[in-house]
C-alpha cells in the first residue's frame, strides 16, 4: 500500500466526528438540550458526593461505594461531553490525534471504572442480605479501600495499554469517526495496518470491564434472591430487598442499554443507532443515578434535607 494511502501516528493531525446532525438549525438545540444534561449530570453527582462527605450517617461501606460511583459518573461523562459541546458551538468537528487518544483513555478507564465498582456494590448487598453476622469483617474500611484500589489498577492498566497500542496504528488518509466521541471499534476501521493485537485488546477489555462484572453481579442476586426468599414475613422480604432497589435500577438501566445494542446481530448495526446508545449509557444514565439513589432511599433523603436546612432539596426528594 502506498505511503500516499496511509497516515502514521507522527503524521496525523486530527480526527472528524460527525456527530448526530449536520443541519445548522439543529445545532442550537442539541447544544441547548446536551448542555442541560451534561450541567444536571455533574451537579446531581458532586451533590451525592457532598452529602455522603458530610453526613456522618452514611459512613459506610454502602454509601462509600456510592459516592465513588457517583465520582466516576462526573468523569466518565466530563470525557466526551464537553468536547462535543464545543464542536456543536463552533461547528467545527475535528479532534486533535492526542486528544482523541486521551479521550479514549478516560472513556475507557472510568467506564470500565464504573463496571467495577457496580459489582462491588452488589457483593456488598449481598455480604449485607446473606452474610450479616460477618458484615463488618467481610466489609471493613481498610478491605473496601483495597477493593477500590483493585477496581482503579484493573481498569486503569488495560486502558492505558489499549491507548498505548493504539499508537502503533497507521491510519487511512480518511479518518472520519460516525460517533461524537473516539469509539475504539470506529477507530480500527479507519486503520490501514494490522490491528489484530488491538482487537485482540477489545475482546479481553469487554471480557474484564462487562462480561466478569455482569457475572459477579448476576450471582449476586441470584444468592440475594435465595435468601430474601427464605424470610418468612412479606415485610421482613421487602425491608430486605428494598435495599437493593436503587443499585438494581441502575444496573438494569446501565447493562440494558449497552445489550440492546451490542448484543444485537451485527446486519442491525449502525452508526446512529450506536450514538443513540452511548448518549444513553454515557449521559442519561449518569444523570439519573442521583435521582434513582435519592428518590429511592430514606437515608439519602434525610440527609438531603439536613443539608439544605429541611426541604430545599426537592429537585431530588
């Protein structure tokens, strides 16, 4: 293959991303309506986060979990969205060659992140609901500090060596990507050297980011839904398993969106139907977890209320 056909890592300057519309009087409005997400996005999580910090109340392991979930969601969303905004601002679509890779990075690292840490919460449901007597042990400080450490090195070491693989890539004089962010799959396809190693690298970072994860979580539930089952009163069953409701909700949500796509045949792909997803797994999503874990639990909403003096927090209770 020509040298004229080909653009190596040196060489290449910029990325297209062509986003959802390309009809100028549709521009304002998608900047209007993903702006709003995105500032509702970061302020219901920074609440969370604040809340938790603040009320002595919710120092444990569950809330610990939450307030991290919820610090991941801000990242993981502040990856994407504001570049997009300020393409849709300036009508300009190009992203540089290093932004795109660091993009990919922290896409890659805080929504693998974000997997972890939803499957830890639901082993901590779990030891809660199944093993309570060994509560305390099975969930002390110092073991849920050595879980999140876990969850950063497995999802930051792949990352990093995906994006480091990345490098090594020569792409095709086109370097068009349908997506409003670097998606990895879209960026292998403008590749014009082999890129078996890197799609190797995908393969194992859906295997270690969803498909362990979901298992975990899976299980879970499953030993969760035994035990709850086994208590003898309705009340006794629904105090129990409401404890799950709102990590539930959003694992459903989360997982749901992510399969409605990616586990359909691959003749039913395309290009707006994926942008369609990631907007939902990658803003509306992240955006609703504060509502979801605020509208559903009696401990997040007294603590709303201390916050805010008593009842100002109606936007989320």
């Amino acid at each position: 293959m020509g040298k004229s056909s080909k653009v190596n890592q040196s060489d290449a300057s910029d990325f297209l991303l062509l986003g959802f519309s390309e009809q100028p009087g549709e521009q304002p409005l998608l900047f209007g309506i993903f702006l709003g997400m995105y500032l509702i996005t970061m302020v219901g999580n920074l609440l969370i986060i604040l809340v938790i910090s603040s009320d002595a109340h919710l120092h444990t392991p569950m809330y610990f979990f939450l307030a991290n979930l919820s610090l991941t969601d801000a990242c993981f969303t502040s990856a994407s969205i504001p570049k997009m905004l300020a393409n849709i601002h300036t009508h300009n679509q190009t992203i540089s060659y290093s932004g795109c890779l660091t993009q990919l990075y922290f896409l890659l690292m805080f929504g693998g992140l974000d997997n972890c840490l939803l499957a830890v919460m639901a082993y901590d449901r779990y030891v809660a609901i199944c093993q309570p007597l060994h509560y305390s042990i099975a969930m002390s400080p110092q073991l849920c500090a050595l879980m999140l450490c876990m969850c950063w090195v497995l999802t930051n070491c792949p990352a990093l060596m995906h994006t480091l693989l990345l490098t090594r890539v020569a792409f095709c004089a086109h370097t068009a990507i349908p997506h409003f962010y670097c998606d990895p799959s879209a960026l292998l396809k403008l590749a014009c050297s082999d890129t078996s190693i890197n799609e190797l690298m995908i393969i194992t970072m859906g295997l270690m980011f969803l498909a362990i994860p979901l298992m975990l979580i899976v299980f879970s539930y499953i030993r969760i839904s035994s035990a709850v089952l086994g208590i003898p009163s309705p009340g006794g069953r629904w105090k129990a398993f409401s404890t799950c409701g709102s990590h539930l909700t959003v694992v459903l949500l989360f997982y749901g969106s992510l399969m409605g796509v990616y586990l359909l045949p691959p003749s039913t792909h395309s290009a707006e139907r994926e942008s369609r997803a990631a907007i939902l797994y990658m803003i509306v999503i992240p955006m609703l977890n504060p509502f979801i874990y605020s509208l559903r639990n009696r401990d997040m909403k007294e603590a709303l209320s201390k916050l805010f003096g008593g009842g100002k927090a109606v936007f989320l209770v």
